[in-house]
C-alpha cells in the first residue's frame, strides 16, 4: 500500500470529520454570554424539541429567549392559561419568553410578516437562531421555519442557524441531523418544562418526545440526545464549541 504526504493526510482527516456529526456535552468558557433564540410555532415545542440544549446552554451562563409564534390558545384553553404554562417552563429552563404575536391554526406568511418577523430578530441580536424543520406536519412549524430562514436571509447570515426535531415521524419528517447534543443529565430539567404544559396531555406528547431522545441517544453513543441541523452558509457553528470528541 502507497504511504500517503503528510497534505493527504490532513485532507483525508478533514474529510472524515466533515461526515461526521457532531457529538456535544460541555461548553468551554467563553469570552462574553452568548445569545441563542429559540424559535416555535407554539408554546412547548421549543421546551419538547430542545430543551435539554436549553437547559445547558443556560445553565453554561449563556442567554435564551423561546420566541413563539402565537399564544397556544385553542377552544377549550383560553390564553391566560397557555401563557402562564409558558411563563412556568421559561422560568426552569432559565430563558425569556417572547412572542411573535399570531394566531394560533392561522399562521400568516407574507411580505408584512416576514419583514416584522426580521426587524424582531435583528433586535434581539442573537449569536445563534433554532427554529422547527421546514418539513413538519403542522403548518404553524412550517410557517416559523420559513419567517426564521427569511429571517437569516435579511441579517446577511449574522448568525448561526440550526432546525430541530419535534416527534419525529409523526410532526417532523426527513430530518438528517449534523449535530448531536447530550442532554442526559439535563433530561429531567426538559421534562419539567414540558410538563409545565399542563394543559397539552404531555403524558402522551413527552413519551413521544423521549423515545425521539433515546433513539438520538442511540446514535450518538448518550442515554438521552438531542439533533440539530446547520443551515448551510452560516457565519460559524457556536454549536461547535460542545464537542468534546
């Protein structure tokens, strides 16, 4: 077998951890906080899809703000309740609620929406954008996706942004994750916050959401994970800075 230049071999290893994904636990220190917003169609998908990152990246000293589409209110719960079942799971996840004022079954994608949704996140100054899969089942998913994206497209790419999983194969369909984050320790913060949504059954929805986290888990070598995807083009990958190998 021909040995390889000491240039192949770097290219080689390059290459194989391009292919790889990312498998992430702790945060290094950082220079300053950084600021993650966490976009959802409603209420608690966030807190389902990616609350143990929540978790941790709080609980590293960084800043998060779960930015929700509308208010979750739907007949029979008013949305005083989904509010304050908002406010509960905000509060144990260490982040800030903040909303992007639609309704809930009518999301609204146009030019005026897309340009308010812009002028929010540019305001917030975010270091890194999560928001649902553009491939999910529920248009509300659908819609936070596209005003995320567009989002990103008028920032000129400031930040980082990443997609997230939500029951995946019954909400969120064709998702290949590139990052991995093991929320392990942090699943029983996630799952009081999930279940601060008293009012949305999450007896059924976390056990959906938890066998999403095992399955993650499995394939990223964790108890409990949860997935990401980089969007292609973005500035940096903060997300980089949990890989611990």
């Amino acid at each position: 077998m021909p040995s390889m230049t000491r240039r192949q071999l770097l290219q080689s290893a390059a290459a194989s951890a391009l292919a790889q994904p990312l498998l992430m636990q702790s945060q290094p220190e950082t220079s300053r906080r950084l600021k993650a917003v966490v976009c959802g169609g409603h209420p608690g998908d966030p807190e389902y899809g990616c609350g143990g990152f929540i978790s941790l990246w709080t609980a590293a000293g960084n800043d998060a703000v779960m930015l929700y589409l509308n208010d979750g209110a739907w007949p029979p719960t008013p949305a005083a309740t989904r509010l304050a079942e908002a406010a509960k799971a905000c509060e144990i996840l260490k982040a800030r609620p903040l909303y992007a004022r639609q309704v809930n079954g009518h999301a609204v994608v146009d030019n005026a929406h897309y340009e308010a949704f812009a002028q929010l996140i540019a305001e917030g100054k975010p270091d890194l954008l999560l928001t649902q899969w553009p491939i999910d089942n529920h248009r509300d998913h659908r819609a936070m996706a596209m005003l995320a994206f567009d989002a990103w497209q008028a920032s000129k790419h400031a930040f980082a942004l990443y997609y997230y999983e939500v029951s995946n194969g019954e909400d969120t369909l064709q998702f290949s994750p590139t990052h991995y984050v093991d929320i392990t320790v942090q699943e029983p913060a996630k799952r009081a916050a999930c279940y601060a949504h008293a009012s949305q059954t999450p007896d059924r929805y976390y056990k959906l959401q938890d066998d999403v986290a095992a399955f993650r888990g499995l394939e990223s070598g964790y108890s409990r994970a949860e997935a990401f995807l980089l969007q292609q083009r973005s500035p940096s990958d903060p997300l980089r800075a949990f890989v611990s190998r």
